[in-house]
C-alpha cells in the first residue's frame, strides 16, 4: 500500500495535476463538432498526442486520465502510455462504464461498470495504467439527491476502489455534485459534504486503504443557474470548510475537477483554494475543458500548427499548476 502511496502523491507533488482526457468518443466527437471540425480515430489521437507530447508535461502534469481507445493506440509506433511515460507523468484509465438511470429513482444516475471489472483492471494495468477513475454524479433540487442514490453511487466507488488497489492502480474517487440547477453555494455546501461523507463510509466498510487513493471533488459553487454571486474568497472558504469536515486525515491529494467553470475561473479559485489551505491535504487539479478548451479551438483551425497548440496548452497547465501552489496572479494569466 506504500507503493500506492507514492503513486499518489507523485501524481499530485510540486504544483502537478491531472490532464483529464478521458472523454469517451461520443463526448469527444460532440467537443471537435462544436469546434467546427468532425471527429475520427485518428483526428482524436492526432489532437490528444500534441497535448501529451507538449513542454509542460514534465513540470506541470503528474497523471493523465486516459479512454479506452486512447490507452490501446500508437503514435509513430509508440504506445501512449509510453508517451506520456517518457514526459514523467503516469497514464491512468477511466474504468466506469457511465452514468445510467437510477432504478426507482428516474431522474438520478447510477454510475455502472462494476460486472467484469477485475479483469478489465488487470488488462488496463498490463497496458501501462497506474491509476484509475470513476466517476458518480448527483444532482442537487428539493427532493434529490435522494438517499438512494447518495447510498448507490457511495457503494459503486467504494467497490471500485476496493479493486483498483488489488490490482496495484490507485483509485480516483470522482463523487460530483453537478453545477446544474438553481440552487445556492449554502445548498452545494451542504450536500457535497453529505455525499462525501457517505462515500468514506463506503470505502471504510470495503477496506480501501485512503492513504493510496485521489479524491476528485467539485468545488462548493452556486447552480449555474442561480443569481448568487461570490467572491473567489468565498467559495475558497466554503470549499476547504466541505473537505477539511468531510475527508479524513488519511486522504493525501484532492484533485478538484472543474465542473462546468471557465479556464481562468477553474485556476483562480484553485489559487484561491491554495492560498487559504490549512489543511494537510495537497489541493491540486484534476481539469479536462479547463485545459484544453483553448487549445482544442486553435487546433480545429490549425491542426498541421502543433507548436501553436501547444503553446496555448502550455500556458493552461502552467497556470493551473501555479494555482495548485497559490502563485497564480491575473497579471501572470493575462502575460
């Protein structure tokens, strides 16, 4: 469980995140349509491979989440995983299989992918994966998130998790309360710590060991939807007060996924995040859009150019890695 440990922890050390590139086709096909440009295996990889080979790979990204497709193709004869190897991160693997409809409780979701999964791990771990993720979302309005699903999607990750470790990857424990709706930062508040709690009943009860697993968290944001405005000072307080009553001492990263925010909100809330951290967490990112929305767009236009893409990329990761160290300032966003 050491190993897990360190795995962890270099990962998530020295202002590193997680590039989260894990969409799956459909949701990547969707992304190049917006951007104006149509989607193939090829076009996917081509994009994601200039990401992957790109300078701040070494400084400013430990993990990237990768799709089924992605881990089991080659770029120039090279498998990915070696890719992304070879500029000192560690590839990881999106394991569910997506969120489904509840049983019983229609407009809530049940995260699947459990049947078949120990295999899948050992397969995934032979292709060069040493981290994991699965990801449960809830909805917040005045009836739900409802105690089932909060109950269900707890159990789900935990049995997840329980079997990640067994294959020697570390879990990354994704419970997001959704961003849509009208409901307010207090209401955010008040069941993200609520389905936290929950989930580290559920990994307690399967034995996971929280010193080799990644919590993957939303911030505490009003809906987006909601008339409610905060300051960046606000939500950072509300956020570190969720995580440092919800998480366990044990717990040694939390990766915030960006949940719907711009580039520049998702990195000044993390900076802001950072610089009121009393805790013994390390508080890093775990970001997708907020990467790579402004590089995506360039590289529809200019998909030969990959210096210009990654050069847009570059800026995004070394911004959110200053964030992940409270260094980020708008003077330095703008330069």
């Amino acid at each position: 469980m050491s190993e897990l440990n360190n795995i962890a922890l270099k990962i998530t050390s020295n202002g590193k995140g997680i590039l989260a590139a894990d969409e799956s086709t459909a949701t990547m096909t969707k992304r190049l349509e917006s951007v104006g440009t149509d989607s193939s295996p090829e076009k996917r990889l081509k994009f994601r491979h200039s990401l992957f080979s790109s300078g701040s790979m070494k400084k400013c990204i430990g993990g990237v989440i990768l799709y089924d497709e992605t881990i089991r193709q080659e770029y120039n004869s090279r498998k990915i995983s070696e890719i992304i190897s070879a500029n000192g991160a560690l590839p990881g693997i999106k394991v569910d299989t997506g969120a489904k409809t509840l049983a019983n409780s229609s407009d809530e979701k049940i995260t699947e992918g459990l049947d078949g999964l120990r295999e899948r791990l050992k397969e995934y771990y032979k292709l060069g994966a040493r981290f994991t993720k699965w990801r449960g979302v809830y909805i917040i309005s005045k009836e739900y998130p409802s105690d089932l699903a909060k109950t269900s999607n707890a159990h789900a990750l935990a049995r997840y998790s329980a079997l990640a470790q067994e294959s020697g990857m570390v879990p990354i424990v994704e419970p997001e309360v959704l961003m849509d709706g009208d409901h307010s930062a207090e209401d955010c508040l008040k069941i993200t710590s609520e389905v936290i709690k929950k989930c580290f009943d559920e990994l307690d009860h399967n034995k996971v060991d929280l010193k080799g697993i990644i919590l993957k968290p939303n911030m505490i944001l009003p809906g987006s939807s909601s008339n409610q405005k905060l300051s960046t000072q606000v939500i950072a307080e509300m956020t570190l007060e969720c995580l440092k009553k919800s998480v366990p001492n044990e717990v040694p990263s939390i990766a915030f996924l960006s949940g719907g925010q711009s580039e520049e909100e998702a990195a000044k809330n993390l900076n802001s995040i950072n610089k009121l951290n009393d805790s013994n967490f390390l508080m890093t990112f775990s970001y997708g859009r907020a990467l790579q929305q402004s590089a995506l767009k360039y590289w529809a236009k200019n998909q030969e150019d990959i210096n210009g893409t990654q050069k847009i990329f570059n800026h995004r990761a070394n911004m959110c890695s200053l964030a992940a160290k409270g260094n980020w300032t708008e003077d330095i966003e703008k330069k």
